[in-house]
C-alpha cells in the first residue's frame, strides 16, 4: 500500500481487510476461476474527451469472483492475442482475456516463489516487467524491495535486493517498473521521499537484468502535484505511460487519477525525468484505485491501454475495474 492511504489508520475495519495478514492458502490443481464482467455505464463523448484527452474509451467493465485468488490487482501485462495477465499484491496471477477477445477460460493461481514466506512482504507484487524475446518475467515486491525474475511458465528462477531501492519504505516502494527496449530496467518509487516534497520520486536504472546487473544509477521523477507512481508501461518509440494514483478521502474511499508520458531517452544520473500529463481518471468517470496499466500496440499503428483497479481484498468497498483505452500515438507530446 501507499502512503497517502496511511489515512485509513483512523478507521480500524478498513485497516484491518486492507492489511490483515491471512495464512497462504495452498495450490489448487483446479485453477480455472469464473469472472462475472459487468460493463460500466459511461458519460458522454464530450464529457469522456474532456478528461481523457488524447485517449478514446472502448470500454469499462466491473471484474468479480469469489475465488479467493481473484482480487488486488496492481500490475498487467499484455499477452499474444489480447490476453492478459494481472499480478495482485497476495502473489497471485489470472490469466483472462477481456471482453471481445475470445471466450478462453480465465485461470488464476499463485506464483512458484522459491521462498512462500506467510508475510505480505514475501509476495507484495506491486510492478511487473515482461521480456517477450525470453519469455522471463520481473517482479517488483513491496516491502522487502526486492525485485524476482520469473520463467515464462511463472516460476522463480531469482530474486536480488538491490541496493539502490533498500531504504524504499515498507508500503512505499517499487510501484512501477519496466524493462525499456534496449534492455535496461527502470523502476520508481511509489511516493516522494519526504512529506515536504510533492513531485519528485526517486527512480532507479539498471543497465540490464537487475538480476545480472544489480548496481543501479539513480535519477528523479517528476510527476504532477501529491500524485503516487503505480505504475508504467512501454510504447513502442521509447516513451512511457506512467499511471499516477491519489486518494482524495478514506471514508468513504475516493480517489483521483491522472496517466502522465515521459521519454525514457531523457534518464540521465543524477538528472530529473519530466513528464507531461495526458488523461485525468476523475470521479465523474467510473474510478476505482486504479494501480495497474498496460499498452499493447495494434496493427493499425493505435495503442490499446487497459487500466486495472487494485480492490484491496475488500469485495464491497472496492471494485475491481478494468478500462480500455486506445490513442494513436502520433498524438502524444514528447516530454521536454
């Protein structure tokens, strides 16, 4: 979790189904799961243009389930033929493909980490990172900060602490990560690094599979005002869509969100990253907290993003949501 929900202290029901520490249930052999996706009413083109901008909205859709292994999503990565796949903060996986990609069943099952520690700092999953030329998958955990390399089939092949990310906080870390074309990775940390600064993250970059290459170059980050880094994701010509989070009030649960761009050409050491602000997710639209995004090119050169909303395990008092958004990217501004 983020600091800016740090408020929900003042509520001990909410703190408890957010952070209540339950045992790890074992593996299923039964994997399949039901998802009942429920569309969204939406407002009007006129009103969706002013808040999105550049960005067209396909669709919005409720996900939900009672399986136990279907909730807190906080990552998403784009699979071969529109299928994806949504990492959440208990070490869980589903598999599924969105509406008007098939009917393929959706299959959820927890992760083969090497270490199953009961504690949410051993499988916290808050940023994902895919290489399709290997298949490998990179984890970011919150909590330990650690970062864990999987093989295609989802198993643990290692994991690194890297120095660079070890004083991240507890509920404040590696929120977003990517791997950039050229194979380096970046990562950013969820929240600024003091209460007086509003804008600027700290931000990592490895040379190559932090794995392999551990020692990090670090950078800043800045994003709009008291906004939280949740995430980011790849276009195809080396900018970046980073999904920024607020919470507005904890009882009952609102927030804000905004997807801002940057040009991962710009990293530098010791530099700052800038960023432009394209979309503003506001309350008028339907919002959740939102943590997860993805951006799959398409044949027609169009980008389809898919946001996700993690739900915190609380069923009622959030949603799962998930959105389709599609852009051309000949429209999006190059980050000064």
């Amino acid at each position: 979790m983020r600091r800016s929900i740090a408020l929900l202290t003042v509520v001990p029901m909410l703190l408890w189904f957010t952070w209540g520490r339950a045992p790890v249930p074992v593996e299923s052999k039964e994997n399949r799961v039901r998802l009942v996706i429920t569309r969204q009413d939406l407002p009007p083109a006129k009103v969706l243009a002013g808040f999105l901008g550049p960005f067209r909205m396909e669709g919005a859709w409720q996900l939900s389930s009672t399986n136990s292994r279907v909730f807190g999503y906080s990552a998403l990565i784009g699979r071969p033929g529109g299928r994806l796949l949504a990492f959440n903060d208990g070490g869980a996986v589903l598999a599924f493909a969105p509406p008007g990609y098939g009917e393929t069943k959706p299959v959820a099952r927890w992760l083969a980490f090497s270490e199953r520690e009961h504690d949410k700092d051993g499988h916290d999953v808050e940023s994902a990172a895919h290489d399709p030329a290997t298949g490998r998958f990179w984890l970011g955990l919150e909590g330990s900060n650690q970062i864990v390399r999987l093989s295609p089939r989802l198993q643990e092949t290692a994991r690194v602490v890297p120095k660079a990310m070890a004083a991240w906080g507890v509920n404040t870390g590696a929120e977003a990560m990517t791997r950039l074309p050229d194979g380096r990775f970046v990562a950013i940390r969820e929240v600024t690094p003091s209460w007086t600064e509003s804008r600027l993250h700290d931000g990592v970059l490895f040379s190559g599979d932090p794995i392999k290459h551990p020692v990090a170059r670090t950078f800043s980050f800045d994003g709009p005002d008291n906004f939280s880094v949740v995430d980011m994701a790849m276009l195809p010509d080396g900018r970046a869509l980073v999904l920024m989070r607020r919470l507005l009030w904890p009882m009952p649960l609102r927030f804000a969100g905004r997807i801002v761009i940057v040009d991962t050409a710009k990293i530098r050491p010791g530099t700052v990253l800038r960023s432009a602000t394209l979309a503003s997710l506001a309350s008028v639209l339907p919002v959740d907290n939102f943590e997860a995004i993805a951006a799959v090119p398409q044949p027609d050169g169009r980008i389809t993003v898919w946001v996700m909303s993690d739900d915190n395990k609380m069923r009622v008092l959030q949603r799962t949501l998930l959105w389709k958004l599609s852009v051309d990217p000949a429209t999006l501004p190059w980050p000064k």
